[in-house]
C-alpha cells in the first residue's frame, strides 16, 4: 500500500486546480536517473485497466502493477523548509538515493 499524507493531498489538489485538470495522479518508477530508477509523478486522466486505483479524500492516485512492486510500502508527503519545498518520497525498497530525491536503486 502506498500512502499520501494530508500535506501532500493538499498539494497535489492545489496543482490540479491550478493546472485546471481533472483525473488523478500518476505515481511511478521508470528506468533512468542517477542511480538507475526514477519516479514519475504526472497527471493523468483517467486510470489503465490494470492500474491500482488510491484514494486519498478527493484525490485519486493511479500506480501500474509493475511501480508497485516498487512502491509498495512508500510515502509521499510534502515538506516545507528553509532550503526547499517539495514533495518528498520515503520509500523502504530505496537502497540508494541521490541527492535530487527523485532517483533510487532498489
């Protein structure tokens, strides 16, 4: 099961409304990146037939069967701070991330 906290729920509509589209987000891993998969976060109409289907409130999260084997378990949640502000994805199958935060080996 992936997880999404309230502060990235919040975020994550904040972008749709101000996108102006509809769907929901699509949460993935494809190869690439410095240490060798990357995520993929877009958005997205509506879900594949294969797609696990996440709802969190109003927000819909669509993962493909072959992410999820990656993903299973993670968090994505949203931080505020002094040098940054973005989203930030915790996920226990990452062995080794690189210092952008969106590349892992698994």
């Amino acid at each position: 099961m992936v997880t999404v906290t309230p502060k990235a729920v919040d975020k994550i509509r904040e972008a749709f409304k101000r996108e102006n589209v509809s769907g929901g987000l699509r949460l993935g891993v494809r190869g690439g990146g410095c240490s060798g998969l990357s995520y993929l976060f877009k958005f997205d109409p509506k879900p594949r037939p294969t797609d696990s289907v996440l709802q969190f409130d109003d927000v819909s999260v669509y993962i493909d069967p072959k992410s999820m084997v990656f993903l299973d378990g993670m968090t994505l949640d949203w931080q505020d701070s002094l040098m940054q502000s973005g989203f930030v994805f915790e996920n226990p199958h990452a062995k080794k991330s690189c210092g952008c935060g969106t590349s892992f080996t698994a």
